[in-house]
C-alpha cells in the first residue's frame, strides 16, 4: 500500500511540472503569431481592375442575401500602392440604406457581428481594418490615421455596387473605428448621410499620454510614478522606441498591443470633426477609463454640424453602453438614423447633451 509521503511527493511534483508547462506555454504562445482561421479565395487581376471581388454568396429564408467581399483600399497617403480588405455585406428586401459598421482596436468584422441586430431593416457591411482579421501579414495599426482610407475604400465600394449605389450610406462606428471614420468623412464630405460615433478619443497623443499617466511602481503599499514620462511620450512616435512603450503601456496600463502590430501616428479628431457638417451622434460611458468624458466633449463641441446629439450613459468602461443599456441603446440609435434618413433635422436638437450617468435607472442595468 502506498504511503501517504509518497502520494504527497508525487502530487506535489506534478503540481510543479504543471506549473512550468504553464509559464512555457505562456512565454511560447506570446510569441506566435495568431492564426487567421478564414481566407477568402482571391484573384490579384480582378481587385486591380474593378476595385472589388464578391467571392461567395448565401440567400437565407427571409430573402436577405450574405455575400463576402473583397475591396481595395488606398495603403496612405503618399503610396500608390493598394491593400485588400475583406467585408461581410447583408442585402435586406426593401433596405432603405446601407450602414457601414466599424470597429475598435484588436477585434476584427466578426467579432463584432452581434451588434447588426440594431439594424434589422438596413443593408449592414462590416469589414477589417489594416491589420485586424484577414489579409493582416506585414500590416500595422495607425490607431485611425491610415486606418481612414479603409473605411473611404469601404464606402465608395457602397456607393459603386449595383446592390448599394442608389441607397444613401450610414456610419456606426466605435472606438478606434469611430476616429477611423471622423477622419474618412473630413477628407470625403460626401461619404455618409449620418453617422453614429461611440467613445472616440481626441487625439491619439492624449490617448498615450492618459495611458502614461498610469504608469505607476507599487513599493510597500506606495504608488511611484514612471520617470520620464514626457520623453516616453515622445517615443511613442518613433519606429525605435515604441515596442518599449508599448510594452510598458501593456503591463502598468492595459494596453495590450500584442495581437496588432502597431505603428503609432499623430491623429486628432478632435481638429478633424470641424470638418464634418452631416448629423451626427455621440454615445460615451461616464467611467470610460481610455477616454474622459471631457475628452468626447470637446470632441463633440468642435463638430462643424448644425444637428448633434452627446447621449451620456452610466456605462462602467470602454464602450460599455451597449451592454450597460441595450435596449434604450438599440432604441435611440435606430431613431436617429430614422430621422436622419426622414430629414428631419428639426428633431435633431442643435448641441443636445443627455446626461443619463447618474440616473437611477442606470443601476437596473
């Protein structure tokens, strides 16, 4: 019979062997590369020639159609070279419009399917972003500079299908997607009738900076600021020193840039959406740990448009108010493009704030 000392030597054995398996795996898979579980079939000389690729096709029992497409974008503004972006294009009978969705840093066009149950009556297209989901290798994130042409790229694909051209377009974005598109509408006014803009930040250099601020050394029970913080900011711009304030920026503050490959630029919406003239409306979470409520204020205040709407929500961090306020979110984001579409601006109070943060019936939620 065995003894219980060597019931306890064994088990405690495994426990560390299990324990270092851990840390290996741990260490290994921070170094791979995550894999892309969908390509779509693809043709070079078709892309160059037309601009765009519908390379499969699903007609559901509602008569809506699913198609996957292929679409070429503008690589920046200096090259005259072209990226292939994939999409996710929903044709519904009798659609009024097209709302073109965009998404935030590190999640792709699927991740965010969920949230096309707002808008049962529209055309809906979501897509990735340069370096984000498929057709991803060599690519970098620019936090919403470059990330612009795709969502330009993706618009005037909209506007140049059969299935779309004679629809007016609308834009849902949100974070880093949100940013994409202010700055896609500044440089093209004619993109979008409306757009919906949830928690964009005003620049990228404060949204590094407020990350920096929380750069912070526990030592017996005592917070000690990062040294040099203004030259780390300063880094955060140059091809040399970012990985190093990335890193630092991922393990005091939460910014994890290891799934996208991030090359930081000098973006400021909060300058760009002067330039923006259609109706436009503002969601925020009064707890947005990335961006303040002061931040998508002076946002919002600078918007050039005669119809703005900044809708407050009790949210509890990073665009949180769908999930804090489902219902109420669906609804008042399904009327403002109603309204918008119906033209009826007089309903679309000039410098609108609903401040719902503190409202009871936040905590229901």
């Amino acid at each position: 019979m065995v003894s219980y000392g060597v019931v306890a030597h064994i088990v405690k054995r495994c426990a560390l062997i299990t324990v270092g398996l851990a840390i290996i795996l741990y260490f290994a898979t921070g170094s791979i590369k995550q894999p892309v579980f969908f390509q779509f079939p693809y043709k070079e000389e078709l892309i160059i020639k037309q601009g765009y690729d519908i390379v499969a096709r699903h007609v559901d029992s509602k008569r809506s159609i699913t198609e996957h497409v292929v679409f070429a974008v503008q690589k920046n503004d200096v090259s005259p070279e072209q990226l292939r972006r994939p999409g996710i294009l929903i044709l519904r009978p009798k659609a009024r419009a097209t709302i073109l969705m965009c998404h935030g840093f590190g999640c792709d066009k699927r991740d965010i399917a969920f949230l096309r149950i707002m808008f049962p009556e529209y055309n809906i297209m979501t897509f990735d972003f340069r370096a984000h989901g498929a057709y991803c290798e060599g690519q970098y994130c620019t936090l919403g500079k470059e990330e612009a042409f795709d969502v330009v790229g993706a618009a005037q694909f909209l506007k140049q299908y059969d299935k779309t051209k004679n629809q007016p377009v609308m834009l849902y974005g949100f974070s880093m997607g949100a940013v994409a598109a202010i700055e896609a509408q500044a440089k093209n006014p004619s993109l979008f009738k409306g757009m919906v803009l949830d928690c964009p930040f005003d620049s990228v250099q404060s949204l590094i900076r407020r990350g920096l601020d929380q750069l912070k050394i526990t030592v017996f029970g005592y917070e000690i600021p990062i040294p040099g913080k203004s030259l780390l900011e300063k880094g955060a711009f140059n091809q040399y020193t970012q990985p190093l304030v990335q890193a630092l920026l991922k393990i005091f503050a939460g910014f994890d840039a290891k799934r996208t490959s991030v090359a930081a630029h000098h973006v400021h919406p909060e300058e760009s959406i002067k330039k923006i003239t259609v109706p436009c409306f503002f969601i925020h979470c009064k707890n947005d740990e990335k961006v303040p409520v002061a931040a998508i204020k002076t946002v919002f205040n600078n918007a050039g448009t005669d119809h703005k709407q900044l809708w407050i929500t009790g949210g509890r961090r990073h665009f949180d108010s769908f999930f804090h306020e489902p219902d109420r979110y669906i609804r008042k984001v399904q009327k403002f493009f109603k309204r918008v579409l119906a033209q009826a601006y007089t309903e679309l109070s000039k410098d609108k704030v609903i401040d719902d943060s503190d409202h009871p019936r936040s905590d229901l939620f």
